[in-house]
C-alpha cells in the first residue's frame, strides 16, 4: 500500500510541477507579447474634452389625458404597494 502511495505522491507532485511551470511560461508570455503590441501600435489619441450639453426643455405641461393616465398609474401603483 505503501508503493502505491508513494506513486500517487510522485505522480501528484509532477502534475502540480507542470502546471506551475506552464502557468510561469504562460504569464512570461502574456507580458512579452503585451510589450510587443504596446511598441508597435500607435498611442491612442487624447479625447477631446466634453463641452456641457444643453438640457432639453421640459414641455410646459402635459395634456389633459396624459396628466389623468399618470396619476390613475401612480393611484394604482400606490394601491398595490402599500405597506
């Protein structure tokens, strides 16, 4: 029984070596190709600074229907959500 863990422990620990060592492989990689990519490829160019939007205007008021069919939504709304 002994054997058979011991080969278990070997095994074991060779798997968790090669998977280390591809992970230290694959984050070289990633940083050399990143290098790369930064040294070839032109700098993005600045944005513009944003210029304040005017903000639209409100219609004065609402007509007569769409007034009475938001306040029977907010009735409604209320009715069902009281606490």
């Amino acid at each position: 029984m002994s054997d058979l863990m011991s080969q278990a422990v070997d095994l074991m620990i060779a798997g968790m070596g090669f998977v280390f060592v591809f992970l230290i492989i694959l984050v070289f990689a990633t940083t050399f190709m990143s290098r790369i990519i930064n040294r070839f490829t032109a700098p993005e160019p600045a944005t513009p600074a944003r210029t304040p939007r005017a903000k639209p205007s409100a219609p004065a008021s609402a007509d007569p229907d769409t007034a009475e069919a938001i306040r029977k939504a907010i009735a409604q709304y209320r009715a069902r959500h009281k606490k």
